[in-house]
C-alpha cells in the first residue's frame, strides 16, 4: 500500500487490494454459509448475519495490531474477527461451539468470536456492555504507557443502554485511548433507530462530551472505513483521547437466525438493502478501475469456497466439549494461605479495630505489589477515605494514578476493574463496588460479567477483582444504608463471598482476596467497624484461607452456625445460656460463605446433635437455607432436634430504631431461638 493519508482505488497498490477482496469474500461465504449449519442440525444455533457492515467491519480489523492494541468485538463483529486475523477454521469451530473453538472451547454461544492471545476479547452477550471493559483496558495502556489502544464495537442500538454513556463520560474524564465503533444498520432488531433516539446518528448523542472527537464514515464502502479508521486510530494515539467512529451501515438480512425481517421491513427497504450490497460495489468498483478481471476476481472466490470447504471437512470432524469438563475453570485456585493454613494464630498484642485492620492490610499490600489499584465512589478525597475512612491516607501514600474517585456510577467501578485486569496478570484490584451494599444494584450486569468470565473464556482469563462492600445494618441507616445482600449475591458460580466477623478475620481475608486470581466479593459489617467486641491482635502478614471456617466456642450441646454480624450476638447468646442453665454451645463462624466450609458444620452437628443457623439477611431465602440443607442431607441420622434457622423479617430494613429492632436478629432473638431448640 503506498503511503498516502487518504485512500483510494488508485492509491491503494494491488496485492492490498487482492487481500482486502479476499477478506470480504471469505467473510460473505461463512456469513451466508452459517445458517445452514442450523438447518443441518449441525450447530450455529445462534449466528447474527453482518452482510451490509463489510466497510467498517474489515476496516476495524485492518487497524488492530495485536502486539499492542486490544479488541473488543460485539456478536455481529464476524468479518472484524476475520480481518483481525481469524481462520476459517476458527470461525466454524466457534458457529459449531466445538472443543478447539479459541474463543471459548464452545461453552459461550456461537457467534461471540474471540482469540484471548491476541488480545481479541471474549464478550457477553449483554449487548454493549464490553465498552466497559475497553474503557478499563485503556486506563491500564495509560498506565503502563502502552503503544496501543482499546476498539471496541458495537451496534447502534446498545449505545441506548446507560453504561455506554457511563463508559464514554469516564474515557472522556480520563483522557483515556479508547476507540468506540458504533455500527449503525438502523435496527435493533425489529425496533427502528427513530424508537431509540431523536437524533438521526448515535454519536451525536456524545457530542457534549469534552476530550471526545467523533468521526463519521461510509460503513458500507471499505475506503471511507479504512480512512476515518486509521484517522480516528492516529488522533488517539497522538492526542491520547477517546474518539467514536460512527459507521453508516445497511442490515441486508435479518438481525439473527431467530428474526424474520420481512414481519417489519417491506419489500422495497429489504430490497434496497440487497442493492447496497458492499462486497457487490466494491468488486464492480476494481472491475470498473480495470485492476481486476471477472476471472481474476471469480478466482479467488474459487480459493476461498476450497479454503472454506477444506475448514468445514476439519470441523465437522473435531471433537465437541467434554461433558466432564463443565466444573473445570469455574474460579481459579486461591492464593495458598501457607503461614496460617487454617486461619488462626495465638498472637496476643494490642487488639486493633476492626477498621484498622482493613486499612493497614491494604496499604501493606499496595506495598508489597506496586500492581495494584484502588478506586470507588469517595475513597480518596483528601484526608478522608470513604464514607467510613477505610481507605484514609491511601491517596496521599500511593498516589491518585493508583488510587482515585470514581464517578457515582456502580457498574461503570466494576465494569472498568474488570477491564483494566485484562491488560496483565500481576494486576489487581479492589474497588469500593458501592459506598453502600444496597446501592450495589446497578452493577449487577458488571458483577456477574466478573463471576462467569474464567468460565466463559475456558479459563484464559480471570478478573483479578476484590469488590469490597460496606453491609449490613444496626447503625439506623434504613433503606438503602442497612440491608445485607449475600444471599442474592452468593448464587453466581465463579466468585468468592466473605463475610469476616473479626479484625484479624477481616485482615486475613482481604490479604488472601487481593494476593489471588480471581474474582472476590468482600463484605464487611459495617457496624462492627469501630466497634471494640469486633477488635484483636492481628500478626503482620497474617492470612486466612477461603472456605475455612472457625470455632469461635466450644460447646457440645448445640451448635450455632453463624457469619458476620450475628456471630457476636451468637456469643453473647450462648454465654447466657451456659450461665443459666450450663449448658454449652459451640459457635461456627463460616468467615467465608462461598466456598462454604461444610465440614466444619457438619462434625459440629455430630458433636452436638443440635444445630441454629443464624444470619442478619431474611430468613425467608436466606443463605442460611442452604446451610439447613447441607445439614438435613448430610447429617439427618445425628440430629436430635429439626434445624432451625433464624434472620430477619422479610421485610425492608426501616429506618426508626424501633423498626430497625424489630426487623433484624439481635442477642435476644438469637437467645430465645437457641433456649427453645435445647429444650426440644
């Protein structure tokens, strides 16, 4: 290709030209060919037809440089994942979701193209969400100086969806290299672009947004692509800004094997969708310029039938995934906690508050690995960390690159953290995922992105997140400021869940939390921040296991299986128990939640033969049920007594003391739960 800033037919030397032909044809093939592995029964359940974005598509793919940059591609992103570099090959493994399919070893659905080694992302199917992820990938390319940039695709209708403008105002912010295509075919499914937004483009919606230039280009013509692309690509690079590339496309068939566009689209649109067919115009236009012959042109389309072919016969007979397979890359191995493998010390210095020891452990492992970052909503503002100063003097030590606010945006925390872990792994991270619990909500597109993606990617990638959360109530906080959340949170496979009841537990967890791969949920009762009942010694460098529970009392006449909160008040009730009556019970703090120490639990109930589950969340759907289920499965023949569970009401958190009373366990209700199961 000469080297010319604009270009055209003529400027574009003939072996480009050749390549460029054969990438869309090789693309319109497999396009057209895909539906009929359905109808075989072969596979391609899922295929979202692209024919109509060949302009942009092969573009996005030209400008991508794998050593450096990295691509975020969208489900109707084929032919981007083709000039980017994909084999035939690889794109039916992945239609036919085979066991060699690169993108996902045939465990995500076909159609979402990735290589993961060439920094060619896998995707969810919730559409648009990965801008998230670009955006986050991008912060980590700033940071580490990086040559490249983060592209990532998508149609025009997902730009509807809030974290795509959350995504934007962030890049935009922070000045960041991102490169955001928006392929616009006029249809999110059958809705039409006019149901989606009052502007006549989707990126004029962005145009208040300072640090950001936007592009346009001709999405069906491969020169006005390739040209705005490489403009828009240069611009970043120089400027180190985002940028949107809005692509002017034609959807020529339906928007998937699941659609019939003929219910909403008349025959003279669909029509004129035929006629405006990219791959037709571009081969009239080097026939037209008299570079290319019909036969020369006819010829490569020959090659490319036998290299598809060829690929198909390779496919047809590959092996498909391994039904034993699916508990593997579920989460990764934790961090091996070698100097305390059970999670417990003798150590008998001054007792620190629960608070301490999260801020102490954090600042020793920002220490430890200069790879790791810190941000959320209000954590690093001057002298004040947090809304309960658990990050207090972080910024001031490590510096606002690696420790810093984030806008009020939940899932834009998380979604970014997510992200920015995929540039190398020796990262991690910890975000405050909501100054609150129960403001966590938003992100919960974000959360479970991060709980399946080892899973999903066949276990190329793993979220190196720590999401610390502030739960739980009895601080008359009400709605929105006392809820405790693990049970909804804890039924996503692919995450850790802990919930520390002690400073050293608190200390121990989170330092096992930041040192392994994987994924995270971090929940701390905010109520016991200061309190003293919650404060020990705690050795330096001290760890915990996950999935390791503690004795926190012995006993032998009932067992209270407890976490959090509601373990001091399983303390306190069984003191009064042994003192009235003599009676002992034995006291299980979980720690951690998931993995759940099962043993633990169930060598206590055959000691003891009774057993109280108690938690702070609802009883009704409570975590503990499934607690109560593991020991009625596993343990019937020891028990002497039903198991009983208690929690709170199944209702809101209220605000007033006397609701908020009311509404949550306390030592008294634990107290009288325990006294009736002991006297059953």
């Amino acid at each position: 290709m000469k080297n010319k800033e604009k270009l055209t037919i003529r400027s574009v030397d003939k072996k480009t030209l050749e390549k460029w032909y054969r990438l869309l044809t090789l693309g319109r093939q497999l396009d057209d060919k895909a539906p009929n592995y359905l109808k075989q029964a072969l596979g391609w359940s899922y295929h979202a037809p692209y024919a109509g974005h060949d302009g942009i598509q092969m573009a996005i793919g030209q400008v991508f440089d794998k050593e450096h940059d990295h691509l975020f591609p969208y489900y109707r992103d084929m032919l981007t994942a083709i000039s980017a570099g994909l084999t035939a090959e690889e794109v039916i493994l992945n239609g036919l979701s085979k066991k060699d399919d690169v993108a996902s070893g045939g465990r995500h659905m076909s159609n979402h193209f990735a290589k993961p080694e060439w920094n060619i992302h896998n995707v969810s199917s919730a559409t648009g969400n990965h801008v998230l992820h670009a955006v986050g990938v991008a912060r980590a390319i700033k940071y580490y100086k990086g040559k490249g940039v983060a592209i990532s695709s998508q149609g025009e209708s997902s730009t509807s969806e809030g974290y795509v403008y959350e995504a934007i105002n962030g890049a935009s912010r922070e000045k960041l290299p991102v490169l955001f295509v928006f392929q616009d075919n006029g249809y999110g499914i059958s809705v039409p672009k006019s149901d989606q937004t009052a502007t006549p483009y989707a990126a004029d919606n962005f145009q208040g947004f300072r640090n950001l230039k936007i592009f346009y280009c001709n999405g069906k013509d491969v020169f006005s692509s390739m040209n705005t692309m490489q403009q828009a690509k240069k611009w970043i690079q120089e400027n180190q800004k985002p940028a949107i590339v809005h692509a002017n496309c034609v959807r020529i068939h339906s928007h998937s094997n699941s659609d019939r566009h003929e219910l909403y689209r008349d025959d003279t649109e669909r029509d004129r969708a035929m006629m405006l067919d990219p791959v037709a115009t571009f081969r009239r236009r080097l026939k037209y310029a008299e570079i290319f012959t019909d036969e020369e042109l006819d010829a490569i389309d020959k090659e490319v039938k036998k290299e598809i072919s060829s690929a198909h016969k390779k496919v047809i007979k590959a092996a498909d995934p391994d039904p034993k397979s699916i508990h593997d890359f579920v989460i990764p191995e934790p961090y091996k906690a070698e100097k305390y493998p059970e999670g417990k010390h003798d150590h008998d210095g001054d007792k620190k508050k629960f608070i301490e020891a999260l801020n102490e452990t954090l600042k020793a492992e920002f220490r430890k690995n200069k790879d790791t970052f810190l941000w959320g909503q209000d954590v690093a503002n001057k002298d004040k960390g947090g809304i309960f100063n658990v990050t207090k003097g972080m910024q001031q030590e490590f510096g606002k690159p690696r420790i810093f606010n984030a806008p009020i945006a939940e899932d834009f925390i998380v979604g970014t953290a997510n992200g920015m872990s995929r540039y190398d792994k020796k990262i991690r991270i910890v975000v405050e995922g909501a100054e609150f619990a129960d403001y966590f909500w938003p992100a919960m597109e974000q959360y479970v992105e991060l709980t399946h993606e080892y899973w999903r990617t066949n276990g190329k990638f793993a979220p190196n997140v720590t999401v610390r959360l502030a739960s739980g109530g009895y601080i008359g906080g009400g709605l929105y400021h006392s809820q405790t959340t693990e049970a909804a949170l804890a039924t996503f496979p692919g995450i850790r869940v802990v919930y520390p009841a002690f400073a050293d537990d608190a200390a121990g967890l989170l330092r096992s939390s930041m040192r392994s791969q994987g994924p995270t949920l971090f929940l701390e009762p905010k109520a016991l921040y200061n309190d003293p009942k919650a404060a020990t010694p705690i050795p330096d460098d001290y760890e915990v296991p996950f999935g390791k529970g503690r004795i926190r009392r012995e006993g032998k006449d009932m067992t209270i299986v407890t976490y959090g909160n509601t373990v001091h008040h399983a303390l306190e009730a069984a003191e009064k128990i042994e003192e009235e009556s003599g009676k002992s019970e034995e006291v299980v703090d979980l720690r951690s939640i998931v993995p759940l120490d099962k043993e633990i639990i169930l060598e206590s109930v055959k000691k003891t033969s009774k057993v109280l589950v108690a938690h702070e969340g609802p009883k009704f759907n409570g975590f503990g049920a499934e607690i109560a289920s593991a020991v009625a499965d596993e343990t019937f023949e020891y028990l002497d007594a039903p198991v009983k569970r208690i929690g709170a009401t199944f209702t809101p958190v209220g605000f007033h003391k006397n609701l908020e009373k009311a509404i949550l366990p306390d030592t008294n209700k634990v107290y009288q739960a325990a006294k009736e199961l002991l006297e059953y």
